[in-house]
C-alpha cells in the first residue's frame, strides 16, 4: 500500500460528517416544535404570524431529511 492511499474513512469531508439524518432529523423536529410553541402563545402577534411558516418549513426539512442516507 503506497503512502498516499488513504482508508475511506479518513477521507471523510466536513460535509459528509455533518449531513447525516440523525442531527438533521432532531433539528427539523426542533424546528417543527419551535413553530407548534409559536402557534400557542398568547403574547406575540408576530410569533403567531409566523408560526405556521415554521412549522411548515420544519415539516418539509423533516421529509427531505428523511431521505438522506444514515
């Protein structure tokens, strides 16, 4: 094996290590609550304004997170 041949495993990317599904499913689940908490508050018109664009953009993140590889 010559020295400049490096195991897959070392050349694993930035990239590769933080778009995984696992961190990405929790934050789309963050998000999805974030926007359920904005829905429910009784003091924000603005929060209330937004909470549906919230929860939506989490749901979609959420679907095609879902489809990234472990």
């Amino acid at each position: 094996m010559s020295p400049d041949v490096t195991p897959a495993i070392v050349r694993r990317g930035l990239a590769d290590r933080v778009l995984r599904r696992g961190p990405l499913e929790a934050a789309a689940t963050a998000i999805i609550a974030a926007g359920v908490v904005m829905l429910m508050q009784p003091f924000s018109l603005t929060l209330y304004s937004w909470s549906f664009a919230t929860t939506l953009f989490g749901t979609v993140m959420f679907t095609i997170v879902s489809k990234v590889r472990e």
